[in-house]
C-alpha cells in the first residue's frame, strides 16, 4: 500500500512538473506607410526651386512619395501589389487637385502652405506640407514694335501705377507714345496709345490724384518748341499749351504750391544751349521765363528737373569741356531771379548727359546722368563733399523718400536701385536681373537692362527699367517693372 501511494506521487510530481512549450510566434507583418514627399520647380528648370516664387507663373509640384515600413528595415519586396495608391493636393489657397503631380499658378502674393495627402485603398496614409512664398516679382511690358522704352513713372490712386512709353521699330522714326495703367499687383488695367506721329514727350508728373502733367506736346504739332499737356486719370488729354518763341526740350514740369505750372529745359533758340525756366497759369499760359546763359551760368546746359523750397526753386545743370567738367546748382526767388549758385569741380569730361537734384531734409544732393559721381550740398547751396559709387555704370535718376536718397543705376548689363542714407552711405543694393529664358535648354545672360526711373511709394519701391528680351534682333526691347521692400531692398 505504501509502495502504491509513492508511485501515484511520482506519476503525479512528473505530469505536472514538466513545463508545456508555447508554440512558436509567427512574426508580425510590418506596417506600411505610403509616405508623402513633393517638391517645387518650374517648367525649364530641372533644380529644386526656392519656396519664393512669382505669381502667375506655372509651378510644378513634383511627387515623391515612397513606400516606408514600421519597423524600419522591414519593407518586403513588393509592397504595393495589393495596394490601391492615390493623392490629394491642397495648395493652400481654396484650390486642390488628386494628380500625381500637379502644377498650379497663383495669381496673389501671399504665403500659402501646400499639403499632400497619399492615400493606400482610399484610406489615408501620411500627409507632407511644406510653405511656398509667392511674390510680385518683375512683370515684362511687351509691343508690338522693336524698341519700347520707358519715359517715366508715377503714381496713381489705389496703390496703381501710370507709365508713359515710347516705342519705335527703326531709330529714324518718329517714336510712338502710350499711357499705361497698371494696378498694385503690376498687372495691365488698361493701355492708351497718343495719336499723331509728330510728337515729343520727356516727363510725367502728378498735379493732383486726378490729372497729371507732360512736358511735351501730346498733340502733333512742332517738337521742337516748348510744350506742356494736361491729362486726366484716365489718360484723355485736358489740353496742351505751346510756349510761344521758345524752341528746344522742357524736360521737366511740376505743380508748384501756390497753384502754378513750372516747366525746365533746355532752349535752342541760339546755336549755344541753355536752361530756360517758365512759370505758367493752371491753365498754361505764360507768366514769366527766365535764361540762364549769362554769368556763372554761362555755357551751362542739360538740367534733368527743377524743385521748389520754402522760398523758391532750385535746379541743377551742367557745365562740360574738354579739360574741366562742373557742376552748378542754381537757387531761385519766386519771380524766377538767381539768388545764389554754386559751382564746384567735377571728376568727368565731356560725359554728362543730364543733372538732377533732389532735396533731403536740411540738404541737396545732385546726381549727373552717365556718371557715378554723386555732389552733397547744405540747405543754403555750400558745396560739402561729392562721392563715387563703387559701380561702373551711371546714376539716371534719383528721388528722395523719409530721409533717404533712391537711385537708378545702370547702363546695359548692369542695373541696380540703391538706397542711401541722408549723407550718401550705400543701405542696399537691389540688382536688375539681366537674364532671359530662350527655351528650356537655353538662358541668355547679360543682357541689356537699363535702369531709368525709381519711384518711391508708402509701401514699395518701383523700378523701371528698359531692355532686351531676345537675341534674334540687337535691343528689341520690353519694359520692366519691379518691386522692392523699403527697409531692405528685397524683391516683393
């Protein structure tokens, strides 16, 4: 009996003492995840572009997405036998698309995030976004003539623009004429061609928010006398207005603040150039002119504009020769009598087309076209120091805006707006780019870019500038329009 209970203890002590195995495990399938990647470029260019783009140019959204597995390390062979893959696009402003690869233009600046969905049997997988900077950019003006130039700039309610155009196919003929608006995106509301084809315009300047003034006439008739045209906001001539006996260009005219017309240029009733300056009515009719070819003004030519001050105007010419160039600046009263001029040296010979001067705070600065010599003058004309811009081309024009100076620099392949500060130190530099696109295997570099006018407004600084746009005629020419921040001369 007893030898019975040990054996039933053992047999027990040896079922339950053995450890029953687990079946083997079979190993987790990895978890599949149809990752989203794009990125940005334009046709033409095969390089990943830079997520600040211009608006309305056609972006390519190029999809990348690819099969990655949890764990890693772990993707079978093929993954996506089985699987159904699909795509939804959001490009952040209220449009989308379900393309592989997409293409999209925006037509307003912004900043936009863009987003792809990708989706395995329409259940979503994995989402990537990335932001796309979107920027005015450069806006090209094209004709339908060879060359296109622009006259001048200025500005119009509502943040819009008003140029003044010339356009010809062939250096001997008569230029032909055009206003044209643009609104604060640079976009074209509409273009008015100036009829007759005997006419002559150098300037473009605001009288009021609703009409502007031309030096020039509008109307064929004699170029060669002095002129001034009236036009509304909508670009319909008012009038225009001969200055009788007074042959040669007025460059420039302003609506001076008692009400009156003031016109500047230079006069070819002799066989030796002068400024002649004429004060006129509202309406155009002369009150008074006056010479400048006597005393220190004497062989004196080429002013690009004429300001007004507190108690008078002020103008600046030049006087050019073979040995010794200078530079005068003239203040007048409000009868149009010399007050003060000033003459000093200038480091050019013979290579001034035209000088301008702008007012700045308690100071003068004077700019002479074809040169990059600039002349710094006190409020009361004391001549105090000139500089040279470390360029190799020539200021064309110059402005001043909340205490700083703005030029247009350039001549062919190299253009630029800088901004100086109010004793003529560089702030920055914005470069005219110089490149055209010819096709999708071509780029033709150094091109023409003539910077002619900078216009400063509450929100932008504007470049206006000429040049080429192919190579199949030598100059046949567009005008371009570019915008750039204030404070650092960054492109908008």
């Amino acid at each position: 009996m007893k030898l019975a209970y040990l054996l039933l203890l053992f047999a027990l002590a040896f079922i339950f003492g053995c450890k029953k195995e687990d079946p083997p495990k079979e190993k987790s399938a990895p978890k599949l995840v149809y990752e989203a990647l794009f990125f940005i470029k334009k046709p033409c260019f095969q390089d990943i572009q830079d997520s600040i783009q211009f608006i309305d140019s056609t972006l390519l959204f190029i999809n990348q997405s690819w099969w990655r597995a949890l764990p890693p390390d772990t993707i079978p062979a093929n993954p996506d036998t089985n699987q159904v893959k699909t795509y939804k696009w959001d490009f952040g402003d209220n449009t989308s698309s379900t393309s592989q690869h997409a293409s999209h233009v925006y037509t307003l600046p912004g900043t936009y995030q863009v987003s792809l969905v990708t989706f395995l049997n329409n259940v979503p997988s994995d989402t990537f976004s990335r932001n796309v900077r979107i920027i005015i950019g450069q806006r090209e003006i094209k004709t339908s003539y060879t060359y296109t130039t622009c006259v001048d700039i200025e500005e119009t309610s509502g943040n819009n623009i008003l140029l003044l155009l010339s356009s010809f196919n062939s250096y001997s003929d008569p230029p032909s004429y055009s206003l044209m608006k643009l609104d604060s995106l640079l976009k074209t509301v509409w273009v008015k061609a100036i009829p007759g084809n005997n006419i002559r315009l150098n300037s473009l300047k605001k009288a009021t928010n609703n009409e502007y003034i031309l030096s020039g006439n509008y109307t064929s008739g004699n170029t060669d006398q002095f002129a001034i045209s009236r036009i509304n906001a909508n670009g319909d001539l008012i009038w225009t207005k001969y200055i009788n006996n007074l042959s040669g260009k007025n460059v420039h005219t302003i609506l001076t603040s008692d009400g009156f017309l003031l016109t500047i240029g230079d006069t070819t009733i002799s066989l030796n150039q002068f400024p002649v300056v004429v004060k006129c009515s509202i309406n155009g009719d002369e009150i008074w002119r006056r010479s400048f070819n006597t005393g220190i003004g004497l062989s004196v030519r080429s002013p690009d504009n004429i300001i007004e001050t507190s108690n008078g105007y002020v103008f600046a010419a030049a006087k050019t020769n073979s040995s010794n160039s200078k530079i005068i600046l003239t203040s007048l009263d409000l009868n149009g009598n010399i007050i003060q001029q000033t003459e000093t040296d200038a480091p050019n010979t013979a290579t001034i087309f035209r000088t301008g001067v702008v007012k700045n705070g308690s100071g003068y600065m004077v700019y002479a076209t074809n040169t990059v010599m600039l002349y710094f003058f006190s409020d009361i004309l004391a001549f105090s120091s000139s500089s040279q811009l470390p360029l190799t081309t020539g200021v064309n024009h110059a402005v001043s805006y909340n205490g700083s100076y703005y030029l247009a620099e350039g001549n062919h392949q190299y253009s630029n707006i800088i901004k100086l500060s109010a004793n003529g130190s560089p702030t920055w530099y914005a470069g005219i780019g110089n490149r055209i696109p010819l096709s999708c295997s071509s780029i033709y570099s150094g091109v023409t870019r003539y910077c002619k006018k900078v216009l400063c407004t509450t929100n932008d600084v504007i470049a206006l500038s000429y040049g080429q746009n192919n190579t199949a005629v030598f100059n046949s020419s567009s005008v371009y329009i570019e915008k750039f921040n204030h404070n650092d001369g960054w492109i908008k």
